[in-house]
C-alpha cells in the first residue's frame, strides 16, 4: 500500500470516528427536575425543527396542534413496577431497612439494594439484577426481603455490566408481594425517597403492559384530555410495548462512541400496531414516537425484517447515534437526557448533533427543567 493511500485511509477513520465527549454540555445540577408538576400537561415543549435547525418555546398542551391530521403517533404502553427492593443477607436479622441510603451503616449489618432489570423468559423465577453492596454479594447467596421475609432469592450466577441473576422461592402472588415491599426505581438524579405519589406520577396513564424499571418519561406529560384532543383531530394512534431496563441507562464507558454495546431490552408489537405503522410507512405519512424506547422498538423490528414493520417480540438493543438511516420514524416527542448518553446520541441522530446541542444549550439558558420529572422537546 502507498503512502497516500495509508494517510487517505487514515484521514477516513479520523472523520468517521465520533467520540462521545462530543455530546457534552453543560447543566446546573438545579435545573434537573426532583418533582413532577402538579399538573402533567403543564409541562414547556421546545420545539426544533431538525431541517432548519429553528427552535420555539412552546407548552406542552399545544403539542396536539403541532401534530399534523396524516400523522401515526405511536406510544410505548410499558407499566413501571416498584422493582427497587430493600432486605438483607441470609442470616442476618436487623431492622427495616431505610430507602436510598446505600452509604449507611444498615449495609454493614447485611443489608442490601437490589433492583430487578429484567425477568428471563426461559424461567420466571430468574430475574436478572443491579446489587449493592456489589462486591459482598456472592454466587450461593440467600437473599431476604420485606420485614416479614415476603421474598425469598438465592444468587446463582453473575451476569454482564455488572449484574447478578437470582431465583426466586416460587410464589403464586410474586408482583402483589413486589407491589407491596417494592420501591419506584426513580432514577439516581433524583435526589429524594421515592414517595406513594410516584407509584401514580412515575407512569403514563395509558400505562399497561407491566415490565419496566423506568418510564418512557416522554409519556409522563400526557393526560386523558390531550390524548381526547389527539384524537378529536382525527390523528391516529396505537402502541408497542418496550420494557424499560439497563439499556436505557447504562453510561457510556468508552471514548468512541461505536465501541458502545447496548444492553438488550424486551419489546413486543401487536398485529393491529404492526398493520397501522407498516400502513403508515407505505403510505409515506409522518411516524411520531413518543419517547426514545418507541424509537428504538420501531427501528430495530424493522432493521429485523429488510425495513418493514411485523408483528412479534424479541429482545431489542439497538444503538442509534448520529449516521444512522432512520427507516420508519420522523418525529420525535422527548425529555432533555444526560450528556453524552446513548438517550442524547438517539435525539442527536434524528435532530442533528449541533442542532440538538444548540437547542440544549438554549433549554439550559431559559431554565427549562430537565430529565425525568422535566420539559420535554418535539424534534421534527
């Protein structure tokens, strides 16, 4: 090989390369939302145009008249459970434990933090899991929880990121004992217990299909008055259902942003959902997800079948970041997302990196508030 053609290969891999220090920007820590609104539709919206780069301070009750009368709007019917659970070791008995203080003295008396990511469809009893303490939990661990042993687990191996699977001692009423011992997961920004009014203000109201340890918070501004106003419009509607698990939330630990793998997550499509978006797709009407996971449910069924839109379920982990070809979704309905996450570089693929950047920035300087209890923004 000569020399110009070793620089010219060189030079290609340099302008491809897209690191993840490039979906930086900076937030004040009080501009993340700790509470939601009393009122959910209350919510700002900024909108950007992503062929324009334009963007408007709007409100979220406008958003039913930013949609357009030919659009499909897909929602993400998932239903949060209180999957953060609290208990101790095996053969250690101490007194309740206190929420969200890993750092306290209860977790040198064997108490423990487990949250549930994912059930196995292989075995129901299976659970794959983030543990705290991390590293004082072994493989043969029994594993104790609510104040009267309501649930029962053995740690029988460990998994990828960091995680454990355990099984669970068979129950016949496993999720009432889980809704009953169970926290909301509120994200680690969230600097605050989670509180009864998070079982109802942490999920949708056309919530569903149970499985997830996050909202789809794109969602959270929704009320039944504004899905009515959708619908009065003659906008169509449906759902896929995509459980929210790690994939959402693990960091990004490399400098380049291809060398990121996504942790799978669980997603399902009706036949009556699939028909409507493949409808949709071939009639070249505009597709609108409400939230990232509705993105990463549409794209990925269709990277699985040359670009249509089928029925069926799976597991999900695709990485979108800026380069990729959307094949079904136009516009998107999103809260503001942690720098340089996977959640960033997806609203940065569809929006444009600077643009989505410019209009971040513009966000921090109007004080909107940001991430899950926040605004939301409208990329179309």
């Amino acid at each position: 090989m000569c020399r110009k053609t070793r620089e010219l290969g060189l030079l290609l891999i340099i302008v491809c390369t897209v690191l993840v220090s490039d979906f930086h920007y900076d937030l004040p820590e009080e501009l993340i939302a700790q509470q939601p609104l009393p009122d959910r539709a209350a919510s700002r919206l900024l909108h950007l145009s992503a062929s324009s780069g334009a963007i408007a301070d709007r409100q979220f009750h406008e958003f039913p008249h930013l949609l357009r009368t030919a659009d499909l709007v897909v929602f993400n019917n998932t239903r949060v459970f209180p999957a953060r659970l609290y208990g101790r070791r095996g053969g250690l008995r101490s007194q309740p434990v206190s929420p969200r203080n890993p750092a306290s003295r209860d977790f040198l008396h064997g108490r423990i933090e487990v949250l549930l990511t994912r059930q196995l469809q292989s075995d129901p009893n299976i659970w794959e899991c983030l543990v705290r303490p991390g590293r004082k939990i072994g493989i043969g661990e029994h594993l104790f929880f609510g104040d009267h042993d309501e649930l029962q687990a053995e740690v029988i191996s460990r998994a990828h990121f960091g995680e454990r699977h355990i099984r669970f001692s068979p129950a016949d009423d496993f999720f009432a004992r889980i809704e009953k011992i169970g926290h909301v997961p509120l994200p680690p920004y969230i600097s605050r217990d989670d509180s009864s009014a998070d079982r109802d203000r942490y999920q949708t109201v056309y919530a569903r299909e149970r499985g997830s340890v996050a909202a789809p918070t794109a969602g959270l501004h929704f009320t039944p008055e504004v899905l009515s106003r959708i619908r009065e419009r003659g906008i169509d509607t449906t759902e896929v259902t995509l459980h929210v698990g790690l994939g959402t939330f693990q960091p990004v630990r490399v400098d380049k942003v291809e060398d990121h793998k996504l942790h799978s997550e669980s997603y399902s499509i009706s036949k009556e959902a699939a028909a409507k978006i493949e409808l949709a797709r071939r009639q070249s009407r505009r597709i609108v997800a409400i939230g990232t996971t509705t993105v990463r449910t549409l794209e990925y069924a269709a990277q699985q079948s040359q670009g249509e839109i089928h029925p069926g379920s799976g597991e999900a982990n695709l990485f979108i970041y800026p380069g990729y070809n959307f094949r079904v979704v136009n516009a998107l309905l999103t809260n503001f997302h942690l720098p340089q996450s996977t959640l960033l570089m997806l609203v940065c693929a569809l929006g444009g990196k600077d643009k989505v950047l410019n209009a971040y920035r513009h966000a921090v300087g109007e004080c909107y508030r940001f991430y899950s209890y926040g605004d939301c923004m409208f990329v179309e």
